[in-house]
C-alpha cells in the first residue's frame, strides 16, 4: 500500500506531483542524447525528477543508468562506483560475461553476487585501480557497451559535486569532460545539492565542464500543484483537508517538496479515521517538525562565530541585501564592511544560505523557522 506522504527519499509516481514541464525537458533531453545539469538546493526533489523521468522510458531505446556518488571521496572510488552502475545496469546477468563487459572484466578478479531470486538484481564488486584501468578506459566503458548493444545510454550521476571535493579536482573533471564530450551514444545527466559547488563546477568560464550540456534551474513547486495533492492524500488516508490548510502547509515550509510531505505527514497522523483539520492542530505540528530537525539545526549553528550568526539573524529578519549599509551593521553588529564577504562566502559554503540576484536567503526553510524561534 503506499504512503499518504513520503519524505527523506525520492518519492514514486503515488508521491510525485508538479514538475509537468521539467519532467518533458529531461525526457526529451534524455531521448534526443543531450547532456543536463541540474541544480538547486537540497530537497527540491532533484533525484524524484530524474528517476521519475527514468521510469517514464524504461523498455524503450534509452537505457538510463542512475549512482549517487556522495560517498566518494577520490578519482579512483569514483570510477569503481560509476563502472559497477554501468555494468549492474545495462547487463542482465545472462548478458554479464558477454563481449560488452568480458574485455574489461578480463583484467579484474570481481566479485559478482548472484541472488537465487531470478527476477532480482546481482552485486558486482570490482577493485578497479590505476594498476588495473587507465580513467579514459573507465571512463569509455559505457560508450562501447552503448555501441555495442546500438542503445543510447544516459548515465545521471547525482551529489556530482563530490568531485568538485576530490584532489585535483579541476584534472580530474578535465579528463571526465576529454572523454565525455566525444561521446555519441552515451549522454550524462549531473546533478547535486550543494548549489553553490554545482555552480562552481558548471558556471565558470574558465572550468573544464562549462557549458557542458543543457542547464535547468530547479524551481520550487508551485502551491496550486500541491493543494489539490495534499487535499486527495488526505482523502484517501479518510482524513480530511481543506485546500485553506493545505495552503497553509506550503507556506508554512516555503513549499520545499520534502518539507510539504513531512508537515502533511505529521498532521495526517494525529488526525483520527474521519476527522478534518482544525486551526489547533497546525501549530503543535508545525512544532514538531522543527523539534524534529532541533539536534542537526544545533550542530550547524554550534562553529559560528558572533558575525556569522548575526549574518544569520539579518536575513531570517527579512534583510536580504544591504549589509554594507551603516544602519544594517549598526543594528546587526556585522563589523566592517570588509568583513561582509568573509560571512557571506563561510555560511554560502556551509550551506546555510545562498545568493541569488545578489542578496542572501537562508536555504533551509525549517532551520529559519527554528532559529527564529530560538535566536530572535
């Protein structure tokens, strides 16, 4: 049975709603062969987008191939990750040993996993190091299998940031893009949370991957995509919402999609078989998720210095620009002028807040809500 509301994870086609026009982008993207990045801010439901638009073309012409490099710390933990997705998804295990994949197994011992279950997936654990695989080798193993099986292939990487993170990291996205960008049969779709390292990575002119492929800001869902979502979940749950509370809980969480499903989660759960929604229940529920999220709110805030949290206290405030003003250092106590790029650019890379047409707003809707409450 699915879940009225589902957070935390890339939700199915029961917890999906909005996206009708970035979801026949990426399609269209992902047939025609075009290369996509995608960015925005965490939970904006960047991977429900991509898997989302996977699903809609599996058993056509596209084989669409998914890993999440998060925990990826250096070049060659990357090229094992991205060879064992590749290998995992677009070889049945009939098809594992075939020409495709034996001329690059051949120089490896694997370990491949086979469960007895004949409709489920197999295991490959491959140990690929620069003994064993130049990155163009690696790199180039998915393009020949593409070839090969005449079958366009999309590789969607996501938390690709982690290798703006790695050693070397402007050689390493300089060999990824040498290979990459010869590549006709195989297009890439890259995506990450930490927005201002995926602009770092795709928006400098002087960057290996500038203007690597089709660049889709993410925008929120819009509240009127939510309204009639939550109103139907809540129906169906035999639990009842008006479309003014529905609205409500989008404003509450600055309609982030992950957010959205929490909040409805937790009013849905306190309402019994046939109840509706009072204005009594919002603020307890409201309450609870941000008790919920208090322990991860806490560390963040808990290495900042003075300035830094000051910074933090004009934009929850509602002063997105200016801090060069004397009034606005004067009432937030930001120091210098001087000082301002030095906050701007440490909380920006913490991920706290980010910049958009050069003013600041905090990027977690819930920690503002919190350190409202907390710190003002």
């Amino acid at each position: 049975m699915d879940k009225s509301f589902v957070y935390g994870v890339a939700v199915t086609d029961y917890n999906f709603t909005g996206r009708e026009k970035e979801t026949q982008r990426l399609k269209l993207n992902f047939e025609n062969g075009l290369n996509t990045i995608l960015i925005s801010p965490r939970r904006w439901g960047k991977t429900s987008l991509v898997k989302h638009v996977c699903r809609q073309i599996a058993g056509g012409d596209v084989i669409t191939v998914y890993l999440d490099i998060f925990g990826c710390k250096s070049e060659y933990e990357f090229y094992n990750a991205l060879a064992t997705a590749v290998l995992q998804q677009t070889a049945s295990k009939a098809q594992l040993w075939m020409e495709e994949a034996r001329d690059f197994l051949m120089r490896l011992t694997p370990k491949i996993s086979f469960s007895p279950d004949p409709s489920s997936d197999f295991s490959v654990s491959l140990g690929i190091t620069p003994e064993t695989h130049t990155p163009e080798q690696v790199l180039g193993m998915v393009e020949r299998i593409a070839m090969q099986k005449g079958r366009h292939v999309v590789v969607c990487i996501d938390e690709f940031q982690q290798i703006g993170e790695m050693d070397n990291s402007r050689s390493i996205q300089a060999r990824l893009r040498s290979v990459w960008q010869h590549h006709h049969m195989t297009s890439y779709c890259l995506f990450g949370g930490k927005q201002h390292m995926m602009s770092g990575i795709f928006l400098n002119r002087s960057m290996p991957f500038y203007q690597f492929g089709d660049l889709m800001w993410l925008q929120k869902i819009p509240t009127s995509d939510w309204i009639g979502y939550i109103t139907s979940h809540f129906e169906q749950a035999g639990r009842h919402i008006s479309e003014e509370f529905a609205t409500r809980i989008c404003e509450v969480v600055d309609n982030y999609p992950s957010y959205v499903q929490h909040l409805a989660s937790i009013i849905l759960h306190r309402l019994q078989e046939g109840e509706a929604v009072t204005e009594e229940l919002m603020e307890p529920s409201i309450a609870e998720l941000i008790s919920t999220n208090e322990m991860l709110y806490m560390q963040q805030v808990e290495p900042l210095s003075a300035y830094q949290m000051n910074l933090l206290r004009a934009i929850v405030s509602g002063v997105h620009s200016g801090y060069n003003e004397k009034r606005v250092r004067t009432t937030f106590d930001l120091g210098s002028p001087s000082n301002m790029v030095r906050l701007r650019d440490a909380l920006i890379e913490r991920d706290l807040i980010y910049s958009e047409m050069r003013q600041l707003y905090v990027t977690d809707p819930v920690f503002s809500l919190w350190f409202r409450r907390r710190f003002l």
